[in-house]
C-alpha cells in the first residue's frame, strides 16, 4: 500500500479527522501543516460557530455546571474580579491572586503569581499576553482613590507577571475592558470634567510600546456625553458602542481607519433589550451576527417579573443583539433565549466567548427569598455533537476531558 502524501488529501477527509481533535489543544497546531489544513480548521471553525449562534436563537442552548473534585483548588466565591480569555485559558483576577482555568484538560490552577494588594478594574488580552489595570476597591460612595493604581503584564505561556505601571498608566477609570484592533486596544470614554464639549474621549494604547494617545473622531454628528457600558468588536476597523446619554441609551459604531469616524445605528425592538447597565456592560460576541448577555428573564408584558417558562423563582436569561443589518445602520434585539437560564439573580459575574462555548463565573447571587451570596460557580454552554449536522460537529470540550478528570 503506498503511502498517501498529506499535502494531496481532500479537504473533506482532513475535515472528517479535524472533526475528533480537541478544539483548543489540537486546531492551533494544525495551522502549522500546510494550507489545506489551515482552510479545514478555519471550515471548521466557522461552522461551529454558526452552529453555536443558531442554537441560540432557535432557543436551544443550555448552560451546563461545571463539576469538580471536591479536593480540586479554585478561585473563592467572588463578586468582584475580572476575567478573560487567553490562548487556550480562562484567567480569572480575584482576590488578588491570579486563577487559570484549563480549556483543554477543565481543571482550575492557582497560580503563585499574585499582582500588587488592588482590584482588577479591566483586562486586555492580545496573543500569549493579557494587560491587567489594577486600581484600589470601591468604597461605599463608589468612589476610589486614583493614586493607587497599577498595570501589570501576564505571559499565559511563560506564566510570569511584569509590573509594567511606569510604560503604561490608565488614562483613565475603567468601566469596559479595551477593544483589541490590530495592533492597539481603543477605549472610549467620557469624563464631565475632562472630556471637551461633551464629546467622548478616544484613548488608544499601542500593545507594542504599551503607551496610551488620546484621537478624535472627524464625523460631524458625534455622541454627546456618551457613558460607554458597553464595546463590541465588529471587525478590525469596526467598533460598536452602547452608552447612556442625556437622551437615554444610544448606539454609535465606531469606524477606524486613518480617521475615525461616527456613525449612529438605530435599535429595533428594544423592549427585549436588559434594563440595566449592569448587564449590558457583559455582552459579549458570539458568532458573525450575534452578540449576547446574561440578565433577569421578563415576561410577556416587559415586567421584571423573572419568571421564565418553567421556572417559578427568579432567573437569568440570555439576551442577544443581532447586527446582521449593521450596512443597513440597525440592530435588533431578539427574544430572549428561556432555555440558557440560570437560577436566582447574578451580578458581577463574568461571561466569556470562544468560538466553541460560552463561560460564566462568579458573581453575586440572589435567590427568591432575597437572600445575597458570592458564588464560584462555573458554567458552560456548547453545541453537543448530537445536534449538529452529522459529520460537521467538533468535539465538545466536555467530551474531550482525561478520564482522571472526572467530575461528580
């Protein structure tokens, strides 16, 4: 039997092998044979997450808990920290300490890297590398002191942590994380003691000299006293903003070139949109056209009454925003997704996307009592191998767990 050469195999077999490697562990390498597998996986991918976002709008989508040896260490119950994606690793900052989340093997880790005595306000994440900007705890007035502040830079693949506070101090407090585009991250905000004419700040940090300049936007029509709760990235010139103002909530897109420029996008069906920043503020990208959020579920007449199908005590829901008609300068809030709930009343918590699931931890939760307590507690969400077209699916990251992982 001759010996096949793996440059001449058809790009329907290469996507049949793909299709039962792990997704974190194993697709970034085959990105290093040769084109055909690099069209495979990128096929791949881009099914699973059209798959992904398919699910959730036909409502289909669940949220799984994670489960875990009971002498397994992981991050303590926590309403205040910061999270991000990284490589093929959850980080999570809390407490001061730094906890990482194994994507591949589904394990927690500690590590023994810890960053000055302050409070993760933002992340920033770019390649191997994830930006930290620490600054002091929120007092009952919600307000902080702004001297005590710090940045400092995580490698995931080397696990070390450089205090890099004197290349890059935050230009201002933080309410999003970064957007990364290109080779800078852009945050917009607005200050009514700093800001000009009512007009949005425009920060950019250049992610190779880690240093912050301020732009402005060339457009004539402009946000006024825009309060950036939320940034979606649409492409890499693309940014989309949701923002409080004067006149109540606003949606710009921010176009990126040698300019930048404004443009405002109008919302259909806003009613099914969260009736807090505090949720807005997590909405996340999931897929080509969708991005989503975890928020209390509400009935049929719009009251926040949080009752979801079944369930009788309070619950959260996804809620997603569609931009599939951003040319046509709209956007459009779906019905909420009933079957991705979660029981009691999250705040603070952190929701993370990859192409192949969603993850949700920590938070605040209230349950139908009004009973408040912190939770450590992990969610997941993907498409099953069941429900995808056969022979299109990639294995789950649950299916692909070492038997010595087993959860309870």
């Amino acid at each position: 039997m001759s010996a096949v050469n793996i440059d001449e195999l058809p790009l329907e077999i290469i996507e049949m092998v793909l299709s039962h490697l792990n997704v974190y562990r194993d697709y970034p390498n085959t990105l290093l044979v040769n084109e055909n597998f690099r069209r495979a996986t990128s096929n791949l991918i881009r099914r699973r997450t059209t798959e992904s976002e398919n699910q959730l709008m036909l409502d289909k989508a669940k949220f799984s808990k994670y489960r875990r040896f009971s002498d397994q260490q992981v991050p303590p119950p926590c309403a205040y920290h910061r999270a991000a994606v990284c490589d093929s690793k959850m980080l999570v900052v809390s407490n001061h300490v730094l906890w990482t989340f194994d994507l591949v093997a589904r394990k927690w880790q500690r590590s023994a890297l810890a960053p000055q005595s302050l409070f993760a306000e933002a992340v920033c994440t770019y390649g191997e590398n994830v930006l930290i900007f620490l600054g002091a705890s929120w007092d009952q007035d919600g307000d902080t002191d702004e001297t005590e502040n710090a940045v400092v830079l995580y490698n995931s693949k080397e696990n070390t942590l450089r205090d890099v506070t004197n290349l890059t101090r935050a230009p201002c407090r933080f309410f999003v994380n970064p957007t990364v585009v290109g080779e800078c991250a852009i945050l917009v905000h607005y200050d009514p003691e700093t800001s000009s004419a009512g007009q949005s700040d425009i920060f950019c940090l250049d992610l190779k000299t880690l240093t912050w300049t301020s732009e402005s936007a060339v457009s004539r029509d402009q946000p006024s006293e825009l309060d950036t709760m939320c940034q979606i990235k649409i492409s890499e010139n693309q940014i989309l903003y949701i923002g409080a103002t004067w006149h109540g909530e606003e949606v710009w897109l921010l176009q990126i070139g040698v300019f930048f420029k404004w443009k405002r996008i109008s919302v259909i069906d806003e009613h099914f949109a969260p009736k807090k920043a505090e949720y807005l503020s997590k909405l996340v990208r999931v897929g080509e056209n969708l991005a989503v959020t975890l928020a209390p579920s509400e009935n049929r007449c719009g009251q926040n009454s949080c009752e979801v199908k079944h369930l009788s005590k309070k619950a959260m829901s996804l809620h997603m925003l569609c931009f599939k008609d951003l040319e046509f300068d709209r956007v459009r809030w779906l019905r909420p997704n009933t079957e991705g709930s979660i029981r009691g009343t999250l705040t603070g918590y952190s929701l993370l996307s990859t192409p192949f699931e969603l993850l949700l931890f920590g938070g605040l939760r209230e349950d139908s009592k009004g009973r408040k307590s912190e939770t450590n507690s992990l969610y997941t969400t993907f498409l099953s191998a069941e429900d995808s077209p056969r022979g299109t699916s990639s294995p789950s990251p649950r299916e692909t767990v070492p038997p010595t992982s087993r959860r309870e």
